[in-house]
C-alpha cells in the first residue's frame, strides 16, 4: 500500500509563504526606502535638482545673452552749429547743423520679452546673470565641502586612532581654529587680496581657500569622536592580529563605517557654504563683478533707489539662495533619519 502524502497544515502553508515573498532588504535599499518615505526630503530634492538644471543647463538653452554681455542702445543726437565761412567772392556760409551719434546702456530696464527679470545699472540681463551665479554659489559649495571633507578625515582620522599626544595636538590646532574671529580675518584677507589685484577668476579660488580653511575643524572634531567609540571594536582588534598597515586600518576600516555621518554632514554642509559665499560676496569680500554671484547681485539692493524701484535686481537671487539652503538641509534631515540605525523600517 503507497504511502499518502500528507496534506501541508494551516501554519506550514503559512510558513512557506512568508519565506517565498519575504526578502531581505539591503542598507542601501532600506536608506533609500526611508529618505523617499519622507516628503520633506522629496521637496529638497526636487529644489536641488531645479537648482542645477536652471543653473547648468540653463545658459546652454537661454542663449540670447550672455554673462558679461550689456545691453547697449543707440542714441542719436543733432547738434545745431553755425560756423561762418567766406569764400573768395566774400559771401558768407553758414553751416548748421551736425549729427553726432552715441551709445549708452541700457541700464536699469523693467522685465520685457527681451529680458525676462530686467536689467541691472550696468545694462546686464538680470536672468542670466542668475543663472551664472547659481554656477558659481554651487561649484563653491561642493568644492569647500569635498576640500574640508578631505582635511577633515585625514586629521580626525589620525588624533582618533592614535590617541596621546598626537591626539592633544590635533585638537588644540582644531580650537584654535574654532576660536579665530572669522569676520575681523576676513576683511583683513580682502584687503590684502585687493592689494594683489587679481582678476575676478582667481578670487574665486582664493575664495574657496578662504572658506575651507576656517570650515574644516568641525568635520575633525566629529571623524576624531566616532573613530574614538570604533578603534576598541572585535573588527580593528582582528585587523591589528592580521598585521595590517595602520593606514589601512584607518582609511580603509575605520572611515568607511564613519561614511553616513559624513554624508549628512557634507550634504548640511552645503547649505552653511553657499550662504557663506553669498555673505561674503554681499561685503564684498567673494566674488566681484563682471562675474555674477547671488550675493553681489543682493548687494546692489544697499543703493535705497534700487532697493525701493528695482526688486528684479535683488530679490531673484535673494529667492534662489532661500531654495538653495533649504533643499540641502531637507536633504541632509531626510538622510540624517534614513541612516538613523533606531529608526523604524
């Protein structure tokens, strides 16, 4: 007699079910699956990628003028002149009239079809200088966050995994830093940078030096501490019985397990440094015209007339710096949650 086969119970059904849709999500899946959930982070997002596409792409489009092109129009004038001439038979001519012609800008223009946002006084198209100065806000913002990022690992790494004196060093360069008045030395620094007169281009990369150097410290500080709570793990213990290199525990075990806090950083980051340049514009001190940027495009609203008549020339870029700063920092919140280990899947 063959034997039956037994008919699977209630539960084991549901056992094979539960095992044959259940699939195991990866870190990144269940981060990226946090930070979509969220719809502030969906906001920023949207913001940052509108930031770049008007920024980068939009000059390429919008070709009809250009960064450092004036609107110039022409202006003819007629002159009445009376010059008495005598010819050889003594009778007299007088010659009347002369045309002359000039050129002046057109300065201070009210948005039209030709210019979308206006003009400034210097016969500039308002909308494309904006777009040229989102170029410059966010090239600046990403390179200092990447340079600080950088200095930020390599000595937080190093005071964090070696301890000691090496440690007490580090850190009392890093409160040095945090101790410096910022503004005082900045204004020192533009004078000297105004001395050397350099073109608008290389102020910009002096610019970023600038801002990297007194931004670093805060990455430091925050590498130095996670790497302090890592170095006694199993993992690094089994790396030293290994007899691998102390460089490549450092940068090779350590830093990538400090890599989600350094992204909310950097990301948060971003925000700080574009409204930094745009602060430092606006005194004067970043980049200086015919280069556009946002904050000396805002600048120009310290003239009251300008301030009163001529929103189009300030408020634009005041409104993309308002949009560049809060979608990074949505972004940065969104990631900050989605990384959070205690949060719920």
């Amino acid at each position: 007699m063959e034997d039956m086969k037994k008919e699977p119970t209630v539960d084991q059904e549901v056992e094979v079910i539960e095992k044959e849709t259940f699939k195991e999500m990866s870190p990144f899946r269940l981060i990226m699956r946090r930070f979509f959930r969220s719809k502030l982070s969906l906001i920023g997002l949207i913001m940052i990628v509108f930031l770049f596409l008007f920024s980068f792409l939009g000059p390429v489009i919008y070709q009809k003028w250009g960064e450092t092109e004036q609107d110039k129009k022409e202006v003819v004038k007629t002159t009445i002149l009376e010059h008495k001439v005598i010819d050889e038979f003594g009778n007299e001519i007088i010659i009347t009239q002369v045309l002359e012609h000039s050129s002046s800008l057109n300065s201070l223009a009210s948005p039209s079809k030709d210019h979308l946002l206006g003009t400034d006084a210097d016969g500039y198209d308002v909308f494309v200088r904006i777009m040229y100065g989102g170029r410059i806000s966010l090239t600046i913002g990403f390179i200092v966050v990447i340079l600080e990022t950088i200095i930020g690992i390599f000595l937080g790494g190093i005071a964090g995994y070696f301890g000691g004196w090496v440690d007490q060093l580090i850190m009392r360069i890093v409160d040095i830093f945090n101790c410096i008045p910022t503004l005082p030395i900045l204004l020192i620094a533009s004078a000297l940078i105004d001395s050397w007169n350099l073109e608008s281009n290389q102020r910009i990369y002096v610019l970023m030096v600038i801002i990297t150097i007194f931004s670093w410290s805060g990455i430091a500080r925050m590498v130095r501490g996670q790497i302090l709570s890592l170095r006694e793990q199993e993992f690094i213990v089994a790396t030293e019985v290994m007899g691998l290199p102390t460089w490549r525990r450092i940068f090779v075990h350590l830093i990538p397990n400090v890599m989600p806090q350094l992204i909310v950083s950097m990301t948060l980051g971003l925000g700080s440094v574009i409204l930094y340049e745009s602060t430092l514009s606006y005194l004067g001190l970043g980049v200086q015209p015919p280069q556009a940027a946002w904050g000396t495009m805002i600048a120009t609203s310290n003239d009251p007339q300008v301030l009163k008549y001529h929103a189009n020339m300030w408020l634009p870029a005041g409104v993309m710096i308002v949009i560049a700063v809060l979608g990074f920092n949505f972004v940065g919140d969104g990631l900050r949650d989605a990384m959070d280990p205690k949060a719920k899947k």
